[in-house]
C-alpha cells in the first residue's frame, strides 16, 4: 500500500478585525481538500497568504514589508528545486492589487474578500501559468454558496452574516473595499450555526461591517438573534460591529430579553465633538449617541460597552478632542480601539484642509488611551468578588491552568483540570488585572 503524499503546507497571516480572522478561516478550509495544512512559519509554505486589512495605512505597510521577507523565502525555496506561492488576500487585495503586484512582482496572485471561495482554481490557474499574476472578485452569494463546511477547532467561533457597508464614513476605505452592505439568507446562517453547535461551539460571535444593518431575517439583527438562541448547545451569541445608525428598538429589547446575548456591546462612536462626527459623515451626535447608550443600559443595566475612537481628524482642535473625552468620562467603557488618524487613498478625508501634525495626534492619543485605561481598570476591578460564568477555551500556560472568557470577553484564569474545557462554569474571581481576571474556584458548571 503506497503511502500518502505529503500535505502541503499552508501558511496564512491575518490582520485587523474579526472579519479577516473569518475569512482566513475559511480559506483554510476551501484550501483543506486540495491537501494543504496549516503551517505557522511561512519558510515551508507551499502557498502563503497574507490577508490584511485595509483601514489603517500602518497594517498595509507591514503587508509590504512582510512580503519583502517572503520575497527572499520565495527565492531560496526557487534555488532548491521548490516552487512557492504567495497570494495577498482581503480588503487590501481589493483596493490596491495594481500597485501590489508592481510594488511586489513575488506575489502570484491578489484575491478580493468575495473571491477567496476561488482559492483552488485561482491556484491552479497560477500553477499551469508560472509567472501569471491574477486578480479575482465575485459577488458574496456567490461566496456563500461555494464555501464548505465549517470545521471548527475550539468551542467559540465567528459567523458572517452581513457584509459592506453603505454609510460613507469620510475615514474609511471598507465601501469601496466590501461593497454594499449585503446580508445573507437566515436560514442559511441558521443552517451554520446548527452544523457549528453539533460539532461542540458553544458561542457564536455574528460579524458584519454593520452587523446591526442586518436585514436577511424577519426582525433584523433582533430576528436573527432570536432564532439562533433556540439552538440547542448554542449557549453565546454576540455580534460585532455595530453602528449607532442600525441600533433599533427591537436589538435593544434583545439584549434584555435574550440570555444568550452577552452583555458586552461594540458599539463605535469615533468622536464626541459633533462637528467633527458631521466631517466623518456619522449620521449621528454626542448626545443622540449618550441617548442611545441610556436606552441600553435601561434594557440590560449590567450591560457593559467599548468603542472605537480616532483622535486627529482633518480639523479636530483641542475643543473638540475634549468633547470626546467628555463623552468617554460620560459613557464609561470597559475596552475600546483607539487610533491616530490615517489618510486612506480615495477617501474625502484625505483631501480634506486642516490635516492635524503628527505630534498633536501623538500626543492626544496618549491622553485619550489614558483615561480610557483608567476606565477599562476600574471595570476589571469592580469584578473582584463577583461570581461570572465562564466558558473555558483552552490550557493555560502551565499544567493545570485553563483560560475562558467571561461575558465581558475579559480572559479569565483558573486552576482547574481541563475537564471544564468547554464548559460554561460559574466562577468565583478574587483578582483583576489590566486585561484579565484570576478565579478563585468553581462554584457550578452549566
């Protein structure tokens, strides 16, 4: 009996937001029955992908120089005797293949984030033309249609079920990178998270650009959210990310109805200065969005939020940028995403007057992440004490220490046998650090 053939190795580098992490999932999983395996170290790879993302011009820097070093790999593995294909994935693959395959003449190929289904043939298009560099893109149902089933490798996992944006923030690049928002069938996801449930996750984090625009169920997000609580084993259900826009009535009488949402809400406002929010092209204020965190908070008070802020916008002064603090000290977030404004090529803000200095961004940065430290501090520690259920994931770093999350995604620790690995366990926790808890002891297991 000949032996097997040896699995190719596949390696794939994923950056930015959980819609990427997704995608470079499933990539892996178009790519499985061609006979690749995933690889961590991009040296051995016969295929390797990098999927970045396109809002923050220092991520599409970093896919550049990564593919500096890969260029090198590609060349050595050449002098062996060995062929090597590199792909770029994703938004950046989208809004910039021209200028990366002139930028980067060792990539094979560029695939947009409704293409990636296309992997195999586009790959064996590349094979049977050497040298051939191709550029791909499709509609999302397509996508969907294609892709096979999910093969999950832990106890939580993301679900897409709505994609592209339709809001135009003046930022950013997602659509004209995504598209229009789009949602998939119902059923379909349903058919997904069942198939996810049978093969042992018990929480589902749903994504979108603008999850909450969701409009593929009866009831929208809401809807949508209903219907997969039924699933039985499926015991979390969050979504990520939302926009205040789509935040409608329904979605917040969920939050208070629907044990199985988590009281943990994404929920981006970017500035508290609402002329700088109407430069963004926000479609909403400081105090519709103070408002709408009161409603919230009215229908699941132990709700807690994060936000993404971006400091330096194109005519932010410091009036402004203390309106922002103003809102955070106002609202009181236990996490948030913040970053120094970036020009990306094509959209209005980047040819917008007033461009801020670096060293103003710097420094306003680093006062707005300070209070939002203090913030996120206070919020672990008001945990200490408080009995949290949580669902472990994975070992610790050492014999006999297991890792969940709560439902405020803080990691928390324990030491305790890996029996409870995928259970949901209520836990008692004596000690908050910066970003995570330390449980005490076990005190019930769902």
């Amino acid at each position: 009996m000949s032996a097997a053939p040896p699995a190719r190795r596949l390696y794939i580098k994923t950056y930015g937001c959980q819609m990427n992490v997704y995608d470079s999932e499933r990539m892996a999983d178009v790519l499985a029955p061609l006979g690749y395996a995933m690889s961590d170290r991009p040296d051995d790879a016969a295929l390797a992908v990098l999927n970045p993302c396109h809002i923050r011009d220092q991520a599409t820097e970093k896919v550049y120089s990564e593919l500096g070093q890969i260029r090198l790999m590609k060349l050595a593995r050449a002098e062996a005797g060995e062929v090597m294909t590199v792909a770029v994935a994703g938004c950046v693959a989208q809004a910039e293949g021209e200028e990366i395959m002139r930028r980067q003449p060792a990539v094979d190929l560029v695939v947009g984030p409704q293409a990636y289904h296309q992997l195999p043939e586009l790959i064996a298009r590349t094979h049977r033309a050497r040298g051939e560099s191709l550029a791909c893109d499709f509609e999302p149902q397509a996508k969907f249609d294609a892709l096979p089933a999910r093969r999950p490798s832990g106890v939580t996992a993301f679900l897409t079920v709505q994609e592209g944006c339709d809001k135009f923030c003046t930022f950013c690049v997602v659509p004209y990178t995504r598209g229009a928002e789009w949602s998939r069938p119902a059923a379909d996801i349903e058919t997904e998270a069942r198939g996810l449930a049978e093969r042992g996750v018990r929480e589902v984090t749903l994504l979108g650009q603008n999850v909450n625009a969701y409009d593929g169920a009866e009831g929208g997000l809401a809807g949508l959210v209903r219907r997969l609580a039924a699933i039985p084993g499926l015991d979390r259900i969050r979504y990520t990310t939302s926009h205040p826009r789509d935040m409608d009535d329904a979605l917040i009488a969920a939050h208070g109805e629907v044990e199985a949402l988590m009281p943990y809400l994404h929920l981006p406002v970017q500035s508290g200065s609402d002329r700088i929010l109407r430069a963004m092209n926000r479609g909403h204020g400081a105090k519709s969005y103070l408002a709408l965190v009161e409603r919230i908070r009215a229908a699941r008070p132990d709700l807690a939020l994060s936000s993404d802020f971006i400091v330096g916008f194109p005519g932010e002064r410091e009036e402004d940028f203390e309106a922002t603090l103003d809102l955070i000290r106002a609202v009181g977030f236990a996490g948030a995403f913040s970053f120094k404004y970036s020009p990306r090529p094509g959209t209005p803000a980047a040819a917008m007057p007033g461009q801020v200095p670096e060293d103003v961004k710097s420094e306003r940065l680093a006062r707005l992440q300070a209070l939002l430290e203090t913030q996120q501090r206070a919020f672990n520690a008001a945990q200490a004490g408080k009995v949290l259920p949580v669902l472990f994931e994975k070992s610790g770093r050492y014999p006999g220490q297991i890792i969940g999350r709560s439902p405020y995604l803080q990691a928390v620790y324990l030491e305790a046998p890996d029996r409870l690995i995928g259970q949901i366990v209520a836990v008692e926790i004596n000690r908050a650090g910066p970003n995570s808890l330390v449980g005490a002891r076990v005190l019930e297991t769902a």
